[in-house]
C-alpha cells in the first residue's frame, strides 16, 4: 500500500499541494491532476489511480497518464510517497476531480534548505540567537 510520508508536514493551499521535509530542509509544490493522485492516498497500486483521473478528460489520457506515472515515480524517489505494510483500502479516495484539466507540475526547492533545517529550539548561542549546526548540513 502506498501512503503519504507521514515525516512530512503538508498541506493544499489555492489547490497546489506543499510539502515540506524538515529533516532534509527540501520542500516541493505539487500543482495540477497530480494533486488529485496525492489526495487519492492511501492506495494499493497507482496505475487504477492514474487510469481513473485521465478518463476524466478523455482528450488528454495519455499525456495524463505519462504525467501522473512521471510524478509518481519521482514523488516514490525524493520519499514523499512510500510503502507501508497496512490494511489496504478497498477504493481509493477520489477527492472531487478538477472541471477542467490542468498541466500537472512537480518541483522541488532547495533554496530554503539551511532555514528549514535550523532547530530553533536546540541551536542557540549563550545569547539565544539561533546558530547553524553544521554537522546536521553535511
């Protein structure tokens, strides 16, 4: 069964999915039909997933379904989406599919990385400003 990575913390916002790895300070934006794939989850297999959003829109099915089989294999790579043994569900979740089909997009930012990665908690100097720890970055 595939789930979410429950490590992460993530959340939908104006219909983009954003997911952040606070162990690894990377965090991605998911946009488009991929966010209906991601909302499907938990599911035993993505390929009846996948199948079911591109009979939504029957003038794009196959670029819909080398889309969403593309993001899933990268989604499975950076470990936003894993394996879980568990009970399986009996029919994904299909969240409300979009009116019209949009582009599916994966990006993932690194830009933010040392920021994420600060503990603000645990890494502060005598004076209580927040410091890098540098070990955490290599």
């Amino acid at each position: 069964m595939f789930i979410l990575n429950p490590r992460l913390a993530s959340d939908v916002f104006d219909g983009e999915y954003i997911i952040a790895n606070l162990d690894t300070g990377l965090y991605y934006s998911i946009q488009g039909l991929a966010v209906a794939l991601v909302n499907a989850l938990p599911f035993e297999a993505s390929s009846p997933v996948i199948h079911q959003l591109s009979e939504a829109f029957p003038d794009h099915t196959d670029t819909i379904q080398k889309e969403l089989a593309g993001i899933f294999q990268e989604l499975q790579q950076e470990d936003i989406i894993r394996e879980s043994t568990g009970q399986i569900p009996a029919e994904p979740r299909l969240h409300p599919i979009p009116e019209q089909y949009v582009p599916s997009r994966f990006n993932r930012y690194a830009d933010m990385q040392d920021l994420l990665l600060l503990d603000p908690i645990h890494d502060v100097d005598e004076d209580g400003w927040t410091v890098k720890n540098d070990e955490r970055l290599k």
